[in-house]
C-alpha cells in the first residue's frame, strides 16, 4: 500500500505512493507524494505533501498534511524511531479515519462530520478526476 524512492537521485527528497485503503472513498486511487527529508533527520520530521490532489479534512490545497507525527514534540508527536514506510502507513491510516476535530480544512471537516455521505461522494469524486 506505500513506497517511496529518491527523486531525482537526490538523497534529501523522495517521491512516495500510497494507494487508497480499500473501504474509503479514496480506494483504487494511487496518490503521489514528496517527502523533503531534512540535514537533521531522524531527529526532525520530514517535510511530507500530497502532490495528487484529495478531498480530505486534514490535508490542504497544497497537499499539506495536518498530523502529530509530522511535529515535533511537544506539539507533536514525532520520533526518530519512525521510518517513512511507517510515517506513510500512518498517512495511509489517517486517510481511512480522518480526524475531524483537527482540520486544515474546516469546511471540508464540517462536512465530514455533518454529512458523511456528501463527503464520500466529494472524496469519491475528487479521486477519481485525479487519482486514477
């Protein structure tokens, strides 16, 4: 369901694939991501955004991903003990159980939470326009 491999022969920047979990509006959608890996790492995050558009209330139009393990304590939660396949598993996860009490995007969330049917067919939608 993930992988990720050096762009452009660069070892600070990766491209990452994750394919969407079966049983949410994103299955059979292949969404393409870049992972900017920082001088300090494992000790700092790195800097992970989708590049395939998605409808999700916790990442934005720039493809920005609002999650705890991307930060770093004490905001966040973020160890040097997590690899980038279990980092992009966790975003594979967080694309199955969106938090909606902790959007980037509050109307997207408001719909996720007041209308899930609305929300699975604009998730649906979004998919397959850009991720299929």
């Amino acid at each position: 369901g993930v992988s990720a491999w050096p762009k452009d022969d660069k070892i600070d920047l990766l491209e990452a694939q994750i394919l969407g979990p079966d049983g949410s509006p994103y299955e059979k959608g292949v969404f393409q991501l870049e992972i900017e890996i920082p001088e300090k790492y494992p000790f700092e995050p790195p800097k992970v955004r989708f590049i395939t558009p998605i409808y999700h209330p916790n990442i934005d139009d720039a493809g920005r991903i609002c999650l705890d393990t991307l930060k770093m304590q004490p905001k966040g939660s973020w160890l040097p003990s997590v690899n980038i396949s279990t980092l992009l598993t966790t975003i594979r996860l967080l694309m199955s159980e969106p938090n909606a009490d902790d959007g980037l995007m509050p109307e997207i969330a408001d719909t996720f939470k007041h209308n899930r049917e609305l929300f699975n067919k604009k998730a649906v939608d979004m998919t397959i326009q850009h991720a299929r």
